[in-house]
C-alpha cells in the first residue's frame, strides 16, 4: 500500500484503508464490482474515519478479552474440550437398561458385506454391557479391515 497508515488491526467488515501520502489524506476501497478507489479526503474527515478505525479496535479488544471467553455454549466448549464428549447416538448405542438387565446394540458384518444389527442383553451392570459393546465394536472394525 502506498503512503503512510495507521498500522492496527482492523475490523473484518472494514471496507477502506485511509494512508496519508505527501502531505495528502487518501481512503482507498473496492467497489461492488472489484474496482479499487482512492479518493483524496480531507483532515478533518482522516480524522474521523481514523476515530471510527480506533473504536473499532477498541470493541475488538474487548470482544478478544472479555467476551468470547464468558460466552459458554455447547459449540464453543466442544471446540476446546480435551477429550470430545460422546454423541448421543454413541451412549444409546452402547447399552439400553430394559426388562430390569442390561443390554447393548451389536453391529456384525455378513459375508456379502451387509451390516446385521441385532441386541445382546442380560448383564447385570452397565460397565458388563459397555465392555461387551466394545468386544463387539473392534470385531466389526476387524472384520471391515479384513474385507477391505
């Protein structure tokens, strides 16, 4: 960019740059179109526009260190959870409590490569269901590897 800016960081929705040039006081854009233009601009208006470009920074420090870390949703804490939590699919998959025992989902993969779902239940605890989920998860994965 010719002349001398402000440097700082800007705003993505900031459409000009203002530069100052041999004296001269230059806003620089691109149209709808792609086209750039520089128009010479007055003090008073460099002013300003330097004034909205120093408001700008200073909501963009304050969204930097105080509201993005106070915001909790579901989507954020997702994206910087060490461990990812399981998906809902995931745990209804793993084991169902019914008819007072436990049971979970099983995958098995058939010989012309179709995937047969059936239940395996009577267990007596979660964790027995959860631990035969998973016997029966790295078989299926096994198998598909064998296929493949």
């Amino acid at each position: 960019m010719e002349g001398n800016r402000p440097k700082r960081r800007k705003d993505k929705y900031n459409p000009y740059t203002i530069f100052e040039k041999d004296g001269q006081y230059y806003v620089s854009f691109i149209d709808g179109q792609g086209v750039l233009h520089k128009l010479e601009i007055s003090k008073v208006l460099y002013d300003t526009f330097d004034s909205f470009e120093l408001s700008d920074l200073v909501y963009l420090n304050v969204v930097d260190r105080h509201i993005e870390q106070s915001e909790v949703w579901e989507a954020t804490l997702n994206v910087r959870a060490v461990e990812k939590p399981e998906g809902i699919e995931e745990v209804v998959l793993k084991k169902i409590f019914e008819n007072y025992s436990w049971y979970h989902r099983t995958k098995e993969l058939t010989d012309d490569m179709t995937v047969k779902y059936s239940k395996k239940g009577g267990f007596q605890t979660p964790e027995e269901a959860e631990e035969s989920y998973w016997e029966y998860e790295n078989r299926f994965r096994d198998k598909q590897r064998e296929k493949a």
